[in-house]
C-alpha cells in the first residue's frame, strides 16, 4: 500500500470511528539498518534507511472542546485515552499507546500543550518485526502534534525526544537510530549517522541496478527485554577497563592489548562494536562507489560478529543469510544479515534488481522447507522521513 493509499484508509478509518473527517493526517516510517548494528548507543555509525513501510495518524478536534486525547488503533489494541488536566504518566507496561503518551510528555515539558483531539492510527509497519514499529508511531505522533500546535520541532530535538519517549514510557533503553531515520529519512538515500556528534550524511541509493529486500522471519523470541540492556551495559563496562569513553573511541589495536584485561564474553562484545563502526563507514564507502560485492561482503561479516561475539542472533535468522549465502552473487544476493535489535524480527539483502522476484520466491520456499514458518518478504527503496499528509 502507498502513503497515498495509507492515508485514504486512515481519513475513511477516522471517519467510520468518529463520524467525520479527520484535519490532520500525520505519517513516519518504519526504517532498516543496513549496517551498523548495536553501535548507536557506542556513539559509534549507522547506515539505515527509511522504508516505504508507515504509521498514519489521522486526527482532529474533538466535537466538543475539551482536554482528552482519544487514541484508537485499528490494529485492535485498546483505546487509550489521556487527560491533558493531569501530569501524563506512564499506562502499565506493555501498553501500546506508551509511546505516543511519551511524545505528548515531551511536548508538554517544552510548554506546548496540543489540547484535545481525536486520533485514528493505521500502520502498514509489521508490529515488533524489527523494522522500527514503534519509533514510526512516536514519531507519527510528534510530527502530528508539530501541525497542532504550529511549532516545528528542530529534527535533532524531534528524534531525541522520541527516544526520550521509549526509554521513559516504553522502559526500553534505545539508541538515536530508529527515530533519527524516522524523522529524517530521504527518498532514495541511506543515512550515514554518527551517532556522537549526530551529524548526518546523506548517501545515494538510487542505482536502479541493486534493490533491497527485507525477509521478516515472522519470530520474535521473547528475550530483548532483558538482552538488549545487559549488551549496553557489558559495552560500558568494556569501555570502563579499557579506560576510553566509549568504544567508539576503541581501535582494534588497544581491544587486543586490553584483551587480558576484559572477561572473554565482555571482549567478544567489544569486538563486535568495534569491528562494527569500521564496518559501517567502509559499507558507506563501497555504497558511494558501487562497490556491491564489497558492501555484501561486509553485510555477512556484520552477521557472523552479530551471531557469534555479539549473540544477538537466532536459529531463524542465521537460516535465512545462510539461505541468502547459498543464492549467491552469481543468482543475485550481495549480501545478508540481521537487521535491527535481534533475537527474530528482520534480514536485510542487497540483491541485483532484475533479480528480485525470482530471490523473494526462493528465499521464502526454502525459508520455509527449513523451519516450517511462512516469512514475509518485500523490497524498499529508501523513503522519505515524517511527514504531514494534511491539515
Ligand atoms: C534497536 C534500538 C536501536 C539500535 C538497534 C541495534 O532497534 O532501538 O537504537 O540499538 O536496536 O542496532
């Protein structure tokens, strides 16, 4: 479904729900990481891009004045309303409509008050696959709530404020990436985030010859709750005996001499890191210069550090690169890895375009001869970041 599309289901959603037509139609997208894993919360690279994949929220004034904000999601999830008369607090953990509550505490916290409104959320972004669900909605909701009030958010203040969102109503303590991509996603290009210094650059990828593909693997093992905590924390302390301020700040060269240093698990998480960030800028490199079968090669290599120093792999992801590997350049993949925090969700490939179709049906059958699951697979080009669709 296109955005256009998208939004024409979620003004008729809006419409059926609340018995007239919604004024603002706010939209952000989901994102994949092509490279550059578990290195944001480093301070180290990142090298994602937004997919044509979005949370739509369709909204208008509620027909009496007062102070409530109504959400409904047509995904199913219970309505949730909040009441701008009291501080906004946190609903129970697990609760989807934390994340836009987040994002109205934020907007409250800068003094700008959205007053009430309706709101009607469609999302076409697979729910907890990986592919940034909730950074779309947060950042659906900050975008929606800069057209209500009138005031545009800095896109650096935007995206931070959304992480805000997820590490205090969500309880997940996320990096900048997924809401940076969220906000400032730009068709046809990755984004190349140094997440020290937050400074972007913006790479090109508008060669009509690759295409990327996204195989969800349609599991989700129920341990990032814990896992992904305890990998920024085993990071810190890395950095913490190695005595540089973060790992971006880590060579290959000083990782080695503090090998002795460090417990082996805690130096194999090191290693990933640092292995990762030079990973990352070299893929941007080899994007910039269509170098393919380099970035391909650099997207196994960032799976197998994934899978064996970092550990944040599963049975299902491993069998899809290894599905990818078997394919091969000669029958079109690049390359192949996982994508995202890990633990189930999400592959990403880099495929030769005139191949798509043949690679989605074969990567799907053996997928599924394999582990007996159905995946979903798609292809993206890159989109454009947060939008308003109407006001
Ligand atoms: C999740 C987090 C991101 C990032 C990735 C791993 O998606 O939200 O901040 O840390 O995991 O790269």
């Amino acid at each position: 479904m296109t955005l256009k599309e998208l939004s024409a289901v979620a003004a008729a959603g809006f419409k059926k729900t609340y018995g007239r037509l919604p004024r603002w139609i706010a939209a952000a997208p989901g994102r994949v990481n092509l490279i550059g894993e578990h290195t944001d919360y480093n301070d180290g690279f990142v090298l994602p891009m937004a997919i044509e994949r979005y949370t739509v929220i369709a909204a208008d004034r509620p027909a009496r004045k007062t102070n409530q904000i109504q959400l409904i999601s047509a995904l199913g999830d219970k309505p949730a309303s909040i009441d701008l008369t009291k501080p906004v607090k946190p609903f129970p953990k697990g609760t989807w409509a934390n994340y836009p509550a987040g994002v109205i505490a934020g907007f409250l916290a800068r003094e700008l008050n959205p007053g009430g409104f309706d709101a009607m959320i469609h999302s076409t972004v697979p729910l907890g696959g990986g592919l940034s669900s909730s950074a779309a909605l947060e950042v659906a909701t900050a975008t929606l709530l800069e057209a209500v009030t009138g005031q545009k958010l800095d896109p650096v203040e935007k995206a931070l404020l959304c992480q805000k969102a997820e590490h205090d109503f969500a309880g997940m303590p996320c990096g900048i990436m997924d809401q940076f991509i969220s906000v400032m996603g730009r068709k046809n290009h990755l984004l190349l985030l140094d997440c020290r210094s937050r400074e972007t650059k913006l790479v090109p990828l508008d060669d009509p010859s690759v295409a990327v593909l996204i195989v969800n693997t349609n599991v989700k093992h129920e341990l990032t709750g814990s896992e992904y905590p305890a990998r920024r924390q085993q990071c810190a302390l890395a950095a913490k005996i190695i005595g540089v301020p973060s790992l971006r700040d880590a060579t290959a060269a000083v990782l080695r001499d503090a090998k002795g240093r460090l417990d082996p698990m805690v130096y194999r998480r090191a290693r990933h890191v640092v292995g990762e960030i030079e990973r990352t800028v070299h893929a941007a490199e080899g994007i910039r210069a269509s170098n393919w079968l380099t970035v391909g090669q650099l997207m196994y290599a960032s799976h197998y550090s994934l899978r064996d120093d970092y550990e944040v792999s599963c049975a299902e992801l491993d069998a899809v690169v290894e599905i990818a590997e078997a394919i091969g350049v000669k029958d079109g993949i690049y390359g192949c890895r996982m994508t995202g925090g890990g633990f189930g969700g999400c592959c990403v490939a880099l495929v030769k375009a005139d191949g798509v179709d043949a690679i989605l049906k074969k990567i799907a059958a053996d997928y599924k001869k394999r582990t007996a699951i159905e995946a979903t697979v798609f292809s993206s080009r890159p989109a454009a970041g947060a939008t308003v669709i109407e006001s």
